[in-house]
C-alpha cells in the first residue's frame, strides 16, 4: 500500500468525522433552540413525527413485552426471562441472581439494559430489558415471595425484521413458551399449599400459602398391592396425555379419586407419591376453615393448573347442609336478611358439587381432585357419583405383599423365616401398614424386629376383639333405645 493511498483514506475519515460532527453539533443547536424558544406541544408534535419518519424508513419491527398486564403477570415476559437466562450468551455482562431460602438453586435472569441476539430458524431475534420510572405500584403474586412495591415498569423489546412478523407471532414466540414451560416443569419442585385463614377476608387475590413438599414418598416404596400401584399409575399417565380427547369431548381436563379406607392406611403416603410422580402441586383444602360458597369459589379460581386438590375426611371435615328441610333453609334466610347478611354463611352441598364439576371446574386445565373418608358409607351419593370420583381405592388393612414391601424398605430383607408366620397372621388380624411400620422401626435387626412385630399382633388382636365387642354393645343399646322410641310413639297415637 502507497504512502498516497493511506493518506487520501485519512483525509476521506477525517472529512467524514468532520461532517458527523458538525451533524451532532447542528443537532445539539437546534435541540438546545427548540427547548428554548418552542412551546412543549410543538415540541412533541415534531419529536413524534421525526421518529414516526425514522420507523417508516427503518426494516426493523419491535414488539415490547410488559411485565405486567395490569395486575397479573405477563406470561410471556416470565417465559421469556427464563429462557433468555438459560441460553447463557456471553453477550450478556449483568445478570440479576436470586434464590429464595426454601430452594435449593440460583435463579439467574438478564439485567436491566442488557441484550442478547437469539437466532431461531436463521432469524436473528435481538432482546433488550428495559425499565422506566412510573409512580409506585403494588403488585401481588401467587408463590411465597407474597406482594410488592415497584417504583418502574419492565418490558422486553423483541426487535427482528419486519418480514418476519408471522414467524415471531406463529413460530417463535410459542416456541419460547413451550421451551419455558418444560424447563420449568422439569426443574419444579413440588409445592404443598394450605388456606392462610387471615387473608380469606383480606382483598389479596389469593389465600393460598405455599411451602415445599419435601415428602419422600413414591410408588415404589408404597405398602400397596403391586395391581393397585400398577393400576393408579396407568391411570395417572392415561389422564396427563389425553388433553386433545378431553377438549374434544367436551370435558374439563379433571380426574376425580376417592381413596377410603380406616386411619393408617396410607391415604396421605399415597397422594405424595401421586404428586411426586406428576410433579403436581397439592393444594390442601379444610372445608371447616371456609364458611361460604363465595369464598370455596375464590380459593378453588386461585388454584394452579397441574395440581391436586384434597379434601381430607370429607365424611367429617365438614357439614353439607343442602339436606336440610325446606323450613330450616327459609328460618336460616330469614335470619341471615335480618342480621344484613345476603349470602348463606355456609358452604352447601350443591355448592361445593359446583365448584368440582360445575361451570368453574372448567377454570383450569389438567386437575385432580381427591377425597379420603375412613367410613365410604357415611358420605352423600351425590359426592361420589361417576364424573366426580372417577377412580375409587380401597386403602385396605396390611397385606402379605405390602408388608414384604415394609420389610424391604426399613430392615433391608426379602426373606426371612418368620414371614410365612407373620403373612399367615395378616390374614387373621387387621393391622394397617402404619403399624407395621411402627414396628419395624423399633430394631434394625430383622430377627428382633420382626419378633417384636409378631407379639404386637397378640396385643392387636386382643384390642380388635375389645373393640368389637364395644361396637355390638353400643348397637344393641341403639336398637333397644329406637324399639323403646317405637314403642312410646306407638302407644301415643293410640291415646290420640
């Protein structure tokens, strides 16, 4: 390269620096004038025609992506903060990390003025996280980190060419909301929900608080029927892949489960482990802590979608008073109107019915629903029809093989020489796994353990004996106190 060559390049950069310069200084002048002299409407008259100018010649179209749409979240700016976070670009200098105490990872999310180039189908997609001043608002969320107050307001600029417009809106955006959806699902740690009872009256949206369900509990380790297990998983898969057949049926994506059986049984054991098979939430209802149809409606439209819902001991959690005589409901009306009351305080029968599979079990997608009752026999038909409890357990006494199961899990033995004795016992004595159990752990040693485990079905068998004779002493008393009833009634009407 000549020495003439190098300095006629020098003298076009420097005439060329010399005209953005004195560009930049025209700007500043006429800026400086315009703030001076012109009055603040002709000013935004002509800042949004030269940038309405500069959008028409430029190629680039960007969509901005709120954080919140009002009060609720943006699902696809949350979407999008994850998986921009997890493609991890080097373009990225500052990223925002947090870890809330009950998890166990570091959440990592772009910072506010940074960018990342996403390529997608040979398409560049440039993200940027922006955040302006706005006065301070309070906004609510539905996990453990509660409400907040925020004093700016946070989108996403997604900027691409024009031309592809439809495949951002088609292709590309539902791929980073499924992407999200997956990663989420997979890294989710399960959730036990519970009725915080102080916000029920409160205008929070949500009453529900939330802790992390760190139950152990899984299928293989249940003392269950290896064909109850089998059939209840089958089941679960069965439901969570027919998305498409329930919309095309028109049903709500829900399941219903009945699980009954006496205490000890392990109705509880078993939900965890449904739920730790799914990786489903559980939302843990108390009917006694609800005193109206308004609120049961309230906290069942809260509930999150991939969950489970339980009521536990519906026999005796609450009372379902849809039963009542016509005179009783209109005496509790009128006293309701009297006191400035004008809704039941009370949730009834046909309401509870509603909210499982009514109008608003449509609320939601890919839900299951689950009561546990130690006495079937005492809940309303109504409660448990087809279409409500699809699927009933019977949560039975210990068998042979849940107790080799027991075994297995806490001595670490298959066999043994007292398990015919102790099989053969099973069958004569009722005894619940939650028995066995307690049993077992007494000793780390199978010989003792399982030593002490055939003692206590002598004292079990000598309690079930007691218990019974109890029972046909209290039912003779029923009986003889209804015929005594029967036979004063009787001898009334014939003095009338």
């Amino acid at each position: 390269m000549t020495s003439s060559t190098t300095e006629s390049k020098l003298a076009t950069a420097k005439t060329v620096i010399s005209a953005v310069g004195s560009v930049a200084a025209a700007a500043m002048v006429a800026r400086s004038v315009a703030r001076e002299y012109l009055p603040p409407e002709l000013q935004d008259y002509l800042h949004f025609g030269l940038r309405n100018l500069i959008n028409k010649l430029s190629r680039q179209l960007t969509m901005v992506i709120y954080e919140f749409d009002g009060f609720r979240e943006n699902e696809i700016y949350n979407a999008a903060q994850l998986y921009l976070a997890a493609r991890g670009s080097p373009e990225i200098q500052r990223l925002k990390v947090t870890k809330n105490p009950s998890e166990k990872k570091f959440h990592v999310a772009m910072e506010i003025n940074e960018s990342f180039t996403d390529v997608y189908n040979g398409v560049k997609f440039y993200w940027s996280l922006v955040a302006k001043r706005e006065p301070s608002r309070e906004y609510y969320s539905h996990d453990e980190n509660g409400s907040s107050t925020r004093s700016d307001q946070r989108s996403l600029e997604l900027t691409f060419h024009r031309k592809h417009r439809d495949l951002a809106l088609d292709e590309y955006l539902p791929f980073v909301l499924n992407d999200t959806k997956i990663r989420k699902q997979e890294e989710k740690s399960v959730k036990l929900f519970t009725v915080d009872t102080k916000m029920v009256y409160s205008s929070h949206p949500s009453a529900w608080t939330s802790v992390n369900l760190d139950h152990p509990a899984k299928f293989a380790t249940l003392a269950m029927d290896s064909d109850v297990k089998e059939k209840v998983m089958k089941d679960l898969d069965r439901f969570v892949e027919r998305r498409e057949y329930y919309r095309k049926v028109g049903k709500a994506w829900k399941r219903g489960y009945l699980l009954y059986g006496p205490p000890g049984t392990g109705k509880s054991s078993l939900i965890a482990a449904m739920a730790n098979y799914l990786n489903f939430d559980i939302y843990d209802l108390e009917l006694t802590d609800i005193k109206s149809n308004s609120e049961l409606r309230r906290l069942l439209v809260a509930t999150g979608n991939r969950s489970i819902l339980v009521v536990e001991d519906i026999d005796c959690s609450v009372e379902l008073h849809d039963r009542a005589d016509a005179e009783t409901v209109k005496a509790f009306r009128r006293e309701n109107h009297r006191r400035g009351h004008h809704e039941e305080q009370k949730v009834t029968l046909s309401g509870f019915l509603n909210f499982i599979d009514g109008l608003w079990s449509s609320c939601g997608d890919e839900r299951i629903i689950i009561f546990t009752t130690n006495r079937k026999d005492k809940l309303d038909p109504a409660l448990i029809r087809p279409g409500r409890m699809d699927v009933h357990i019977n949560m039975s006494y210990c068998t042979p093989c849940g107790f080799r199961l027991l075994a297995s899990n806490y001595l670490g033995v298959t066999q043994h020489g007292r398990f015919e004795e102790i099989e053969d016992l099973l069958g004569k004595v009722e005894i619940t796994p939650a028995e066995v159990a307690e049993q077992l752990l007494k000793d780390s040693d199978a010989d003792i353990a399982l030593g002490g485990l055939v003692e206590f079905f002598d004292v079990k068998r000598k309690d079930n004996e007691e218990a019974k004779a109890k029972e046909i002493v209290r039912l003779k008393e029923q009986e003889e106190l209804a015929a005594k009833e029967s036979e004063e009634k009787h001898e009334k009407n014939e003095i009338v």
